[in-house]
C-alpha cells in the first residue's frame, strides 16, 4: 500500500479538477445518510470553493429527464456551462466525462456525489485502478443510509482514496492566508457557509467596526 503522506500529497489548486456526480432530486430525495439542506450547502460551498481557486469543474447528471437537473444552488455558480448527461450509472465509464477530465490536463481528481455507495464509489474505484490520485468529498455526498456512506467509504479508502470535507479542501487549497488574492473570497464563503465558523466571522466583524463607547 502507498501511504498518502508529505507535502506534495496535499491538494492544489493548481493541479485538481472536481467532479459533481447527479446532486439531483430524485437522490436527494432518498438520502438518509446526512440531513439534506447539510449536503446542499456543502456542495454549494465546494462549487464555489472550486470557482474561487480556479479549480476545473465538471458537472454531470444521470437520466435527468427522470431524475430532475442539478441542484440550481450549484449550476448558478457555473452560469451557461454544460451539465452532462449520462445513462452510466458509473461517471467514469461515460468518455464525454472522462475525456472532459483529462483535457484539463489536471492530475488530482477530487469527486462528490449522490449516492456515496453507487455513484461516487463506482468512479472513484474505477478512477484509482488507473492510477488517479483521487479524493473524495465526504460531507458534499451522501448515501440512502448511515451504513450505506459508511461502507462505501471504507471501501473507498481500501481501494487507496484520500477522504476530506469541503472546508478542509477549501483549506488545503488556501494554505496561506497570505495569499491575498483569494483570501478575502475564501472569507466570504466561509461565512456563507461554515455554520458556526462563518457566523463567528460575521460577528468578528461586527464588534472590529463598533466604535468604543465614549
């Protein structure tokens, strides 16, 4: 087994490209694994997470005439781009998808998606074995039960995935709040979308610009 360690194995910006996998009603609508405005939101802030840095998204549905389109919370962020539509339930074995990847010329595959056991296990498995250093966005996923994600996952990480948030990525990507050019973006996103974090941010600011009583 290859152990993911040291400071060329953290993601960069530079170097991923994200896949967002069938965020759609009709998933939506049976995930039991997370509570469903949480995977909206994480997904949300993983998509303009990507934006932010610069970060190549591909967006693809399953059947969606059937299925409903992508969450719009996520296709605003990418105004006018295509959404693939598939009939694969496995993302990797669609060429369209897969040649989209690689033209981005990227070498860390970052993927989330509903459902985690099916439709992002799939890829990711499939991914792996043709030596993708790929990782997989836990809280912006989601499974038809508990067991479901969790098994999935572990399966996941057998196989040689490296699992993270979307927080932690959007981290990972920053590392350096000295990198003004996005620092003050990545801010905003987190108070949008980081619970308690962003609205410590919010109040942070609150009491910076409230003058001292006299």
């Amino acid at each position: 087994m290859t152990f993911r360690n040291g400071l060329n194995s953290l993601l960069r910006p530079e170097d991923s490209v994200l896949v967002l996998i069938d965020h759609q009603p009709y998933q939506l609508a049976n995930l039991n694994s997370h509570d469903p405005q949480a995977v909206v939101n994480a997904s949300t802030a993983l998509a303009k997470s990507a934006r932010l840095f610069g970060v190549p998204t591909i967006l693809t549905s399953v059947v969606a005439a059937r299925g409903g389109l992508l969450f719009p919370q996520i296709t605003d962020v990418f105004p006018g781009q295509e959404v693939i539509d598939r009939t694969f339930i496995n993302t990797w074995e669609d060429k369209k998808v897969v040649d989209a990847v690689k033209a981005t010329g990227r070498k860390q595959l970052i993927i989330a998606g509903l459902w985690t056991e099916i439709c992002v296990a799939m890829p990711v498995i499939q991914a792996l074995g043709e030596g993708w250093d790929t990782t997989v966005i836990t809280d912006a996923s989601g499974g038809t039960s508990v067991e479901a994600h969790q098994v999935a996952i572990q399966r996941m990480i057998a196989a040689g995935a490296n699992m993270m948030t979307w927080l932690a990525l959007a981290a990972e990507w920053q590392r350096d709040w000295a990198r003004t050019e996005t620092a003050g973006a990545m801010t905003e996103v987190l108070g949008q979308h980081a619970a308690g974090s962003g609205i410590a941010y919010f109040w942070e600011q609150q009491l910076l610009n409230t003058p001292v009583p006299a």
